[in-house]
C-alpha cells in the first residue's frame, strides 16, 4: 500500500512538470508567432491549448484519486491541495496563450507600429517566474517561491510602462489605435501569466509551511484601509 502510494504521488508529480513544460512552450510559442508575425505558428499553437486542458482533467483525476484512496495528511495534503489549485493556472496560461495567437492572426495582416523589443523580454521574466514557481512548489522551496513573488513587481512594470507607450501611440495616430489596444492585450496577458506564476509561488509556500499567503495580504491591506480611516478622523 505505501509503496503504491509513493508511486502514485511520484506519477502526479511527473504529470505536474509536463502540464507546467507545455504551459511554457504554449505561451513562448504564441508570443513567437506574434513577435515573427507567424501565421501557421500560431494556428498550431492556438490548437495546442487543447491538450494543456486534457492534462488538467487527467492531474485532476490523479489528484481525486489520492485524496480519495489514501487520505493523506499534513504535508502530503498541502502538496496534493497544491497541485490541484497550481493547474488552474496553468491552463489559463494556455488559455492566454490562445488569445495572443489570435491577436497574431490578425496583427499578420497590418505593419508594427512598433519595434517588438520588450516583449520577449517580458516574455522571459514570466517564463522564468513559471518554471521557478514550478521548482518551488516540488521542492517546497520558501526562498525560490518568494523570489518569484518579487519578480511580480518587475512583470508590473513593464506592463505599466508599455501600457502607457501604446496608449500614447494610439494618441498621437488614432490609425493605430485598434492595433495598438490589441497590443496592450498582448501585454496584459503576459503581466496576467506573471500572477498565475505568482499564485503557483504562493501555493509552494503553502504546501512547505502551511501559511496561506493570499489571506495574509488581505489581512495586511485591511489593516493599512483601517490605519489609513483612523488618520483622516
């Protein structure tokens, strides 16, 4: 029994890095076919996302069946409870995925209105922040989770910063401005895969010590409302 059950979890395990594999390559993939203004590229990718949703119901199923079989406690609770949370964000990375390649679709018929230059350095910084997200959660690794956290940060930056620089463009050239609304999409689908790498974190951080991050700063950002009340009376 407790071998089949290591078994079972290492199984889960194995499927969890392929789902988060293919999580990445959709979205590196999609932005690829955008940013090389690669029509058939994005046509592929767009079906890809697909089976990213067959393996979210097949980890799903695993997941069910350990809870359901063996009853696990503590450590292997969280781990499994995390699992089970981590890839609801990874197929809506596919999901994101997915709209980039039609946004890819279209903007193949129209020129840039701009140089393609931060993007895929925005893309690489989310890239980064998912498979170091994923590493934390399998290692229960504190530290590499808040890493990623941090980096959350940057990722808002960015779309802060091109947000603004589209929203200028559309401005100055009202020509561009269906283009460059689509971009911002573009943009805050990478920003939105940064938050999904950011809750996979958070989720680590769960599983290892039990702490719910999430309600922490709720709990936080009541307090500083409430600090902040307390001031203007």
């Amino acid at each position: 029994m407790i071998e089949r059950y290591i078994e079972d979890l290492d199984e889960l395990k194995r499927s969890f890095i392929e789902m988060a594999d293919m999580a990445r390559k959709i979205i590196t993939e999609a932005m690829e076919s955008l940013t090389e203004r690669d029509v058939e590229k994005a046509e592929i990718t767009y079906q890809y996302d697909r089976l990213i949703d067959l393996k979210e119901l097949e980890i799903e199923e695993k997941c069910v069946r350990i809870l359901a079989l063996y009853s696990p406690e503590a450590t292997d609770l969280r781990f499994v409870v995390s699992i089970l949370k981590s890839i609801v964000d990874l197929e809506r990375v596919g999901d994101l995925a997915r709209d980039v390649c039609e946004t890819a679709i279209h903007l193949s018929k129209h020129p840039p209105i701009k140089p393609y230059v931060d993007l895929p350095r925005m893309l690489t910084i989310v890239s980064d922040m998912l498979k170091d997200s994923i590493m934390a959660l399998l290692r229960g690794d504190v530290e590499l989770a808040k890493e990623v956290i941090d980096k959350d940060d940057i990722v808002d930056s960015f779309y802060e910063r091109l947000f603004e620089e589209l929203t200028e463009i559309a401005a100055k050239n009202p020509e561009s401005g269906a283009i460059a609304v689509r971009l911002i999409l573009v943009v805050k689908a990478l920003e939105r895969v940064g938050d999904h790498a950011t809750n996979i974190a958070e989720y680590a951080i769960y599983f290892k010590t039990g702490d719910v991050v999430k309600h922490k700063k709720a709990q936080e950002y009541l307090k500083k409302l409430k600090e902040k009340k307390s001031g203007e009376e």
